[in-house]
C-alpha cells in the first residue's frame, strides 16, 4: 500500500536523490515530492516492520518525519546531517549515478 509521509529537511533534487537512493533498495515505490512544504515521500510500505525501517533511514540520513517529536539538539543534529546527505545526493546526481 502506497503511503506519504511530511518530512522535514528536504530542500533540492539533491536531497531527493539522496532519499530516493537510501529507500529504493528496501521498497519498489519511492517518491518525493518537492513542489510542496513540507516535502512530501511517498512509498509502497507492507508492514509496520517495514515503516518503522523507513523511519529509521530517514532519520540516519537526517530527514525526520514531520510528526516526529524532537528535541531542539536532535533537530540541530538531523539538520547537520541532512545538509551532508544534500551534497551527497546532489553529487551523485551531477556524476548521474
């Protein structure tokens, strides 16, 4: 089943690159929309099992869910770690990877 989630973070193609490249291993649908804010993803998710690791690598990458209730040090922590996996995304991106 096709579910969307608000995410926070998410600023350029970069780091839906970086997002769709992290999911696309572990779900067949993955898209993020970036004409709306906040940003939109969407996936194919089966099972809670398989949510809950959806949450957990958008989190690793620094993308947390909007709904997510954080601390002001975690949201600094996410927010540094999406700017890294921004320029990731957006270096693979111009490489066409």
């Amino acid at each position: 089943m096709k579910k969307s989630y608000e995410v926070l973070n998410i600023r350029c193609e970069g780091c839906a690159n970086s997002i769709k490249k992290a999911l696309s291993p572990h779900f067949d649908f993955v898209e993020v929309d970036l004409t709306k804010e906040p940003r939109i993803v969407t996936v194919d998710i089966q099972s809670d099992e398989k949510e809950e690791r959806f949450k957990e690598i958008l989190r690793s990458l620094g993308y947390p869910l909007y709904e997510d209730k954080l601390s002001s040090t975690q949201k600094m922590g996410l927010k540094t770690k999406s700017f890294i996996s921004c320029a990731v995304g957006k270096f693979t991106l111009d490489k066409g990877e």
